[in-house]
C-alpha cells in the first residue's frame, strides 16, 4: 500500500510539474557546443573561437549562451572552407572578435608578399573589416564598440592605425600617430587606447 501511495504521489508532481527540469538542466541545452577534436582559439563571457578541425581551414564564432555559430572570415558564405588563410591570433571585446591571419597571395591578389598577413574585427552575422599589416605586426587591441587598434612597422619606426566603428571601414583606417612608437606601451582599456611616441605618454578616444 505504501509502494502504491508513493507511486501516485510521484505521478502527481509530473503532472503539475514538480520534477520539471530545473533552470540549471534547462541552460544546458544553451551553451556553446565546440565539435569532438575541435580548437578553441579565444573564449569570453559572449563569444566563443574555435576551429573546426573537421574542415579546412575553417572558424567559428559560437555565440553564448544560445549557441549559435556563424564562420569567422566569411560569414556569408556558412561552413565554406577558406583555404589557406590561417588564424593565428584572436582578441574578444563585447560581441566582437579582432584577429591576424595569414594567407598565400594566390588568395589576395593585392599581396606583393607571400605568406601575407591581416588583422581584421568582425561581429557575427556581420562583414569583416581589414587591413593588410607586416609578418611581424602583432600588436593589435579591440573595443567593445567594434574598433581596432593597430601597430604596423614603417621605416623609421611604427604607425599606429585605427579601424572600424566611427572611424568607418575603408583600410587602412585612421592613422592616428607615427615615429618611435613603443610597441610594449600599446594598450587598449575600454575605449581608450594608450601608448608612448619617443617617450612621451600620449591617449587617443576610440569611442569617436
């Protein structure tokens, strides 16, 4: 008797729902899935990068929590690989994702060097804007508004540009400063980007 009262005591919390999953169950089924053997290249609080390893040379923004994914370098063209273009770096800031990549210049043609290497900022579901920039260009920072701020070599010393957001998408961007820029004081806080030109402390507002 008492097996039988437990029993319907059981079936009457499913009916009004007493063991229906609870929040934690429920969000599971929203987080980012990265495939079996796939790269993860950058993760924040919104936004996850991963390489997908069962395509070429192909990558993904999973979109926290709904797990939406969208690729990377060309988001109008879903899941087409894009052969020879090789993500090396990536920066997270809000929704969107900076990165540099290089290619062969049978890809580009405007490339005169072979391998060739970009930075670029892109917002899933939206177009990617970039810049060419040298081998060696690897100081790079990004805002949560959408803007890059980068360092390319040029003789006699750096170039500091910046693309995107108010500053529009036309490369090379903006050029903001030129000379004896040290690279180590490159940075980007929130919206304020921050370096020394021969000594001198110097701030540029990305917010436009």
């Amino acid at each position: 008797m008492l097996k039988v009262a437990s029993l319907a005591f059981v079936v009457a919390l499913l009916a009004v729902g007493g063991l229906a999953p609870g929040p934690a169950v429920a969000a599971k089924h929203k987080r980012c899935r990265v495939p079996h053997g796939a790269k993860v290249l950058a993760k924040s609080r919104r936004l996850l990068v991963y390489k997908d390893n069962r395509f070429e040379d192909i990558y993904f923004f999973c979109v926290r929590p709904n797990g939406r994914r969208v690729t990377l370098l060309e988001p109008h063209v879903e899941f087409q690989p894009i052969v020879g273009q090789v993500v090396v770096e990536v920066r997270l800031a809000g929704r969107y994702a900076a990165y540099r990549y290089r290619y062969h210049n049978n890809s580009q043609p405007s490339c005169s060097a072979s391998p060739c290497y970009r930075v670029g900022i892109n917002r899933p579901g939206g177009t990617p804007v970039e810049a060419d920039v040298g081998q060696n260009d690897t100081t790079f920072g990004l805002t949560a508004g959408g803007v890059l701020a980068w360092l390319t070599a040029v003789p006699g010393g750096e170039e500091l540009h910046v693309l995107g957001g108010p500053f529009g998408a036309q490369a090379p961007g903006l050029g903001v400063d030129s000379g004896a820029i040290d690279p180590a004081s490159f940075s980007v806080q929130g919206t304020t980007l921050s370096w020394t030109n021969a000594g001198t402390p110097k701030t540029f507002s990305l917010s436009g």
